[in-house]
C-alpha cells in the first residue's frame, strides 16, 4: 500500500475483481482449512423451536394454554379431580 499524504485524494476506482499477484510474486496459496465449521443447538433452543413450530402450525391452542397459566398462578388449577384426570390419562397413554 502506498499513503501520498493527507493532501493528495486518489481518484475513483475500476469495480474490477481482485488483482492477481503483482510480478514476482508467487501466488500464495490459502492455508488449509481444520474442518468444516458446526453449530451446536442447546436443548433450551431446540424446545422452544418446537413450540414456534407447533404454534405456527395451529397445534397449539393458545387460548387455552393462556387459561391453564392463569389458573396455576392463582393457585386454582390442581384440584384432586384434575389431578385424578392427568392420572388415568397418563396411565391410558403407558398401560
């Protein structure tokens, strides 16, 4: 690279590709590579692609999900009936 000076502005340049090497030089040839390049996805982030995906896809009925939460925070949500359901829904499922 060659600096003039603060007073002297080159004027615009070719949007020609790169220059190949100047003369003399030996073309240098690029490093290799260590591998390919990976992306590791936490488990956190695979879980809540899986809720965007569900919810783009209409599985999801936000409404109710909405209701549910409101319930557990107001404490009104696990009641022996509803707990007696989730039961004999999740031994439906393994038995």
């Amino acid at each position: 690279m060659h600096i003039s000076g603060t007073t002297h502005v080159h004027g615009p340049h070719g949007m020609n590709p790169p220059h190949g090497p100047h003369r003399g030089e030996a073309a240098r040839a690029a490093p290799p590579t260590q591998g390919a390049d990976r992306v590791e996805i936490s488990p956190a982030a695979e879980a809540r692609l899986r809720q965007v995906q569900a919810a783009e896809s209409g599985q999801i009925r936000t409404e109710l999900v909405n209701q549910i939460r409101a319930q557990i925070a107001a404490g009104t949500y696990e009641t022996p009936e509803q707990l007696d359901v989730a039961l004999n829904r999740l031994l439906d499922e393994i038995g």
